[in-house]
C-alpha cells in the first residue's frame, strides 16, 4: 500500500499540479509583494539599480532555485519524501556528526515559520493603506493570523482542495499585471544579460544590501524539497515552470515601472502601482488569500518537521493529533501556539513589513547552506563522480556565503529575532539528543539466554502473586540477545513479578518514511517473546495498537496463547490481561557529572516535565500502565573512608 502511495505521488497529474500550485509555492510565490520595495527602500531609483536588481532575481531564482532545488535537491527523495531530515536520514549512517547539520537545518526552517506569515499578511494588507493612508493594520494582521492558527486543530483537508484553484488565479494575476507594465517598455529584458547583476554589485558599497533584499525572492525554495512529499518530484517540476514564467513576469513588469519612474523616490510598493486603480481593491483580496496559503504551507510544514523529528529523537514528545485521514494531515498543539506567539510578537515588534523584511532572511540562508552540505554528502554516497560533486559544492557555497554575507548586515536591525529563535529551537534539539547520549552511556546490557531458566520457573512459581497474565516491557536493547539489567532488576530484585508470559517489545526508527514492519523471536515459548516494529520516521508510534495486532496475528497461528491461566477464567476461554511495564530512568546522583553535562541533563529535565511522558509518547492507554523510576548509577572514583567500630 505504501509503494502504491508514493507510485501515486510520483506520476504527473492535473490532481498534483493543483496539490503543487496550493501548498508548495505559498512564500516564493508572495515574495513579489516585498521583494522590490525592499531593494529600492528610500534610495533614488536609477536605471542600474532597476536593471541590475532585475538581473539578480532572473539568476537567483535560475541557479539557487530551478538548478539547485527543482532539478538537483529534488532528486534525492527518500522514499517520495523530501525536506531536511528526510535528506538526513539517507546519510545518516555515513557520518554521526551530521546530526549537527541537521539540527540546524529543522531550527532554522522551524524560525522561518514564524516571519513568514507576518510579512507575507503584513504585506498584503497594507495594500489597503493606499485607500486609506490612516487604516492601522496591525490589528487586521493580528487577527487573521488569529483565526488561521484557531483553526489549524480542525484541519485543512477541506480548504486545501481550494488553494490549488486560489493559487493559479494569484499566479495569474501577477502574469497579466506584469504583462500589462512590460509591453510599455521592452528594454527592461536586457537584464536578463549577467553584466547588469555584475555592475550592480560591483564597487557598489550598498552592494550587500541590495543582496540581502534580493535573497527575498527565493525565500520559499526550501519549501519546494521539503513539501515533495505531498505532491511529487514531477509534480513540481512541471508546475514551476508555471510559476517562474508568472514571478519573472511580474518582476520584470514592476522593473518597467520602476524605469519610467528613474530619478525619483518610490512613491509606494510597486507591486500594487502596477495595478489599474479599479482593480486595486481585488488585488489586495486575491493578494491576502495568497499570503495566508502561504502561511498555512509553512504551518503545516511546521507540523512535519517536528513530528518528524519527534520520531528521530531530536525533539522531546509531544501530542501529536491527526485531524483527518488525508495523508499529511496533522496538527501539533505545541507547535501551533508556539508559531502563533511567535507571529503576535513579530506583528507588535516590527509593525510594518518594511521592518519585517530586516528580520526576514537570515535563518533561511543557514538552512539553504546545511541543504548544500548535506547534498554533497549525499551526492557522494550514490557515487556522483568528484568531478560533479566538487563544482556543485563550491558554486552553491561561494553564492549562498554571498547572501549570507549580505543577510548578516540584518541582524541588527532585526535578524537578531529568527536568530534568537532558531538558537532556542536547535538547544532544545541539541539538548534532547546529547541528554539521551548521556543518559545511555550508563545503561548496562546483560545477555538475555542467562535468565531463561529463572524466568520459566518464576512464570509457573505460585508462591508468588501474579502480577500480571501478560507482562510487557518496552526495551532499548537493539539486539535481540540482550536485554537492559533494569529490566531484569525488576522482574526479579526489585518486586519479583509472576506473569504467564514476559513480553519485549522494541521500536527501532528506519530511515525510510514510511515503513510498517515487525520481526517476533520467541525465547520461551509461551513464557518468553520479543517484538521489533520497525517504523519509518514518519510513521506514528501507536505502540499500544501495533502491539495488539501481533498478538493477534501470533494467536491466529497458533505461536501463543494468551488465554487466561486462572482456572475460572481458562474453563471459559476468557483472554488474560496485559500490563506495560515502562522504565524511567533516572539519575541517582547527578552532581558526580562533569559541569557541561549537568547543565545538559538540568536542560533536559524541564524539558521532560514540559513533554508528554512515555507511555502517552508511545500511545499507551495510561490505565494498563505501570512507571518505574530506576537509578542510573553514575560510577565514581571517589574514595570514602570508613572506620569500624565495635
């Protein structure tokens, strides 16, 4: 069912051109509402300025976004799915390092969620301010950012069947609009040639931020890699030609405009001068419609990566719920306050787009530049020959060092905000995984085959309460020969307890992602059984539920019996009852820890109390589930003397 999910996806379809059109072009297909009011700004518009920027965003948007995304980073899918951590799961096992990378790839895209909608909205609205110059805007911003978070927890399965239909009358609209200003002035086609991109930059010493305003205009090219798995490589590719025909014209229409204005000062955002004045008032509807798609594709994107690195153990668990059966439908409570917040504050700090685009950027170059480094790796793992590899590298590195340069003059003027926010988000990632690594280099292993005869003979023992028919634990242990000496420690020291048959249960995280599979070893037959679900990263961890359908399926063949061992119970064929047994480990005494890593581990904790727990994280029902705390014993070279006395 799963290869036919993502055949489905992969082929080229009028279905997955509009799915395209609706959820993967959102913030690259807005960035005309900003792009050129940030370039010019209150600088004199000149022919150079005007040809040169124009030559910038034709060759941004051909060798950053149609060469680097569309036809290369497109191409290296796991399984149908794209995005950072998808890309990090198909290298992973190459190099452990790489871990770091993609942290900072999932943050940096996780602080792009919360600028996108603001200046995308902000943008829009204040179209309105040409009809009224004293409208205050912000509380319009503030409140359809309200409603569309409000919403998120029903789901968008119903209104994403119109963002396809919404997105091409948008792309329409800037197709005619820039039309209409390029017939009355053709020569502004010349910036396609380089030369003008060139003499632009060259000795110009705004040249860095006329790039931190150009990088705009490919904002959403990181939205094209991770949203493939909605839509598909092909998909995407066809429709993008669509969408670069529509953002180049328009682009080249407002440059029209731009030079008929020469000498001046922007009198106002060129993207709604070009309209007819009749038309302005639909425009700046058609434009918010557009700017909220965009937002929601960056929301949900949200959602995602976070589930995504829930699976990972890259971040701690949180409720995950799934509104609708439609495949990628599914909202994140956490998430979607957090990014809600994060856009108020944005809304009330910056006030208008214009200093919104300040902020807007630099998070995004960072991602752009883990995606080049990952890609290399990548790229070199499927045995692409150095000589491909090694340009690649060096082109995408030398263009997006330039934009990082230019974005970095930002961070004063409002940069510091995503960075802020991408610092916090990647501690929180960083933290989660090195605290696990932590936490595991003082778990001990025992062989599993040294406890068969004890655990029999405990199982048939009647001296001793029964604790349960069917006892199971969730185990770390990745080989089925071992198993965690807590484990053991509870069965037998700690509350010696009697069950018909000790289950093993462990959940091992594939890099594919989608993947249902399961492997049973039977130890003891009747007594003793291990199950290993093997889950894609993106598959939902019902423990409870996967669980319970083995059972099934080994009672159907006859591999066990669960039926009741009480004689009351047996006679009637009534099935025994299970207990989870879940361990938490803690540490017994913390202080014994280097400096950095008891900071790491304080870190962790009150992330832990802030996540859901175990038996939730893993969707056990809590009322069959036992937690217990065991210490993890730090050894210590500390010597302690002691004297006895008679």
């Amino acid at each position: 069912m799963l290869k036919r999910e993502t055949h489905q996806l992969s082929r080229l379809s009028v279905a997955g051109l509009l799915i395209s059109l609706g959820i993967i072009y959102g913030d690259i297909g807005t960035s005309p509402l900003y792009v050129f009011k940030a370039i010019v700004g209150d600088k004199v518009i000149s022919d150079d300025l005007v040809l040169g920027s124009l030559s910038c965003i034709f060759w941004t948007l051909t060798l950053q976004t149609t060469v680097k995304y569309v036809l290369v980073t497109l191409s290296a899918d796991n399984k149908g799915e794209g995005g950072v951590f998808s890309l990090y799961s198909l290298i992973r096992r190459k190099a452990k390092w790489l871990v770091i990378p993609a942290m900072i790839g999932g943050a940096t895209l996780l602080a792009d969620g919360i600028i996108t909608p603001p200046i995308s909205v902000s943008s829009a609205i204040e179209g309105l301010l040409i009809l009224n110059p004293d409208m205050p805007t912000v509380p319009i911003v503030i409140l359809i950012i309200t409603v569309l978070f409000f919403f998120q927890q029903f789901g968008t399965n119903l209104v994403g069947r119109a963002f396809g239909p919404l997105m091409i009358i948008w792309f329409s609209m800037l197709a005619i609009m820039g039309t209409g200003q390029l017939v009355t002035n053709f020569a502004v086609l010349k910036a396609i040639n380089p030369y003008y991109a060139v003499k632009v930059l060259a000795g110009n010493p705004e040249a860095l931020a006329i790039l931190g305003a150009i990088f705009l205009c490919t904002t959403g090219a990181e939205a094209l890699y991770s949203d493939m798995g909605h839509c598909g490589r092909k998909n995407i590719r066809v429709s993008w030609i669509f969408v670069k025909t529509c953002l180049l014209l328009n682009y080249f229409g407002q440059g029209a405009w731009l030079l008929d204005h020469s000498g001046g000062i922007l009198p106002g955002n060129p993207f709604y001068k070009i309209m007819p004045e009749w038309f302005l008032i639909y425009g700046i509807g058609i434009a918010t419609i557009a700017t909220v798609i965009a937002s929601q594709a960056m929301i949900t994107g949200a959602f995602t990566l976070i589930s995504e690195a829930v699976r990972l153990n890259l971040w701690p668990k949180v409720k995950i719920n799934y509104p609708s059966d439609e495949k990628g439908q599914l909202y994140v409570p956490s998430t979607n306050w957090i990014l809600y917040v994060g856009c108020v504050l944005v809304v009330l700090i910056f006030q208008k787009s214009s200093n919104m685009e300040h902020a807007y950027g630099l998070t995004i170059i960072m991602s752009m530049l883990i995606t080049t480094m990952l890609m290399t790796v990548y790229l070199r793992s499927i045995k692409y020959p150095l000589y491909l590899v090694i340009p690649f590298c060096l082109v995408y590195l030398s263009i997006e060092l330039l934009f990082f340069s230019a974005n970095i003059l930002k961070f004063v003027d409002g940069g510091w905000f995503t960075v802020v926010a991408g610092s916090i988000l990647f501690s929180v990632m960083w933290c989660w995984y090195k605290a696990r690594k932590i936490r595991n280099r003082y778990v001990r292993y025992t062989e599993i085959e040294n406890y068969y005869q004890i655990l029999a003979e405990l199982s048939e023992d009647t001296s001793v309460s029964k604790y349960a028919s069917n006892l199971v634990f969730l185990t770390s242990a990745n080989f089925p020969s071992e198993i965690e000496n807590k484990i053991i420690y509870s069965i037998i020291h700690k509350q010696p307890k009697r069950a018909d048959i000790y289950w093993l249960v462990h959940v091992d995280v594939l890099d594919v992602p989608y993947s249902r599979e399961y492997k049973v070893q039977t130890f003891i037959p009747n007594h003793l059984i291990r199950i290993d679900f093997r889950l894609g990263f993106r598959e939902e961890q019902r423990v409870n539920l996967l669980f319970r359908k083995v059972v099934e399926e080994m009672v159907k063949n006859n591999e066990v019996n669960i039926v009741s061992r009480y004689e009351s119970l047996r006679k009637h064929k009534v099935t025994g009852d299970f207990r989870f047994v879940i361990l938490e480990k803690t540490f017994s005494s913390i202080w014994t820890l280097p400096l950095f890593e008891r900071l790491v581990l304080y870190y962790f904790l009150l992330l832990k109390k802030l996540s859901l727990s175990e038996e939730r994280g893993f969707g056990l029902d809590a009322s069959f589930v036992d937690v217990e705390k065991v210490p993890l014993i730090i050894p210590t070279t500390e010597e302690i003397d002691l004297v006895r006395v008679e």
